[in-house]
C-alpha cells in the first residue's frame, strides 16, 4: 500500500463507514423513506427540524437502522493493512463519524484488528461538535492528534 503526501504523515482522520468497514451496509434510501426525508436532504440535518415526539421517534428509528447495519459491518479492503502499518510506524489515527458511539462500537466488534482504544480520537455524533461537513471536528481532530 502507498501513501502519497506532501510532506511526513503526522496523523490520518477516517470517516467510519464505507473507509474503514465496506461500503453498502447502510441504505441512506431506506432509511429517508422510513423517516420521509426528502432526497437530497442529510438525515442528521432533517432529523433536527423536527420537535418533540417526532424528533424522538425519528432518532430512535436512525438508531435501531444504524445498529442494524453496524452487527452487518465488515472490515473494507485494504483497511486491516492500512491500520497494522500506521499502527507500525507510530502514526495516530482517528474517526469522525456522524454515526451514534453504540453503532460505531458495535461495528468494531467485527473487526478484529481494531478497537476503540487505538484511536487517538474517536468522534460520533454524541461528541459535543457539530457534524461534518461542518469542519470542526476535522480541525478538532487534528489538534489532538
């Protein structure tokens, strides 16, 4: 694997799913039609334009999908040797996802090379930031690390 930079690698942020684990386990269509999310329109983002029980029915229904997925989550190619040589030359690594901690949790007990514990940062949507795309928690992230 070849790592192509300008400069030394000092540190590398990964977004969670479809990087590290495969793409495809989480169908972002069936879940906007469950919650009637217009297309186009970020689940997290419409989620917070609703109020009162509708907010919490649509978020326990984005928790139960995103659970779902994560008992599914397989280790994407390549992402084993990726960690074992960052891992090797010392370089820390985190994760930002805009996924719950429980999933994300929940998706690294299927892969057996890596735990919560060697991220230097680990970054879910209960992490008081805003959500990407906003870039705090990039700018977050890289300060820490």
């Amino acid at each position: 694997m070849k790592i192509h930079a300008q400069g030394p690698v000092r540190a590398v942020l990964f977004d969670f799913d479809g990087t590290l684990t495969r793409p495809g386990d989480l169908d972002f269509n069936i879940l906007r039609e469950k919650l009637a999310c217009p297309s186009g329109t970020p689940v997290l983002e419409f989620i917070g334009t609703l109020q009162g029980p509708e907010q919490v029915a649509a978020l326990a229904t984005l928790d139960h999908f995103e659970y779902d997925g994560a008992e599914r989550a397989q280790p994407n190619a390549g992402a084993e040797s990726l960690i074992s040589f960052l891992k090797a030359q010392k370089i820390p690594f985190g994760v930002a996802s805009r996924n719950s901690r429980r999933s994300v949790l929940r998706s690294l007990e299927n892969l057996e090379f890596l735990t919560e514990n060697d991220f230097s940062v680990f970054i879910t949507r209960e992490t008081p930031l805003p959500a990407k795309p906003d870039p705090a928690p990039v700018v977050w992230a890289a300060q820490q690390m």
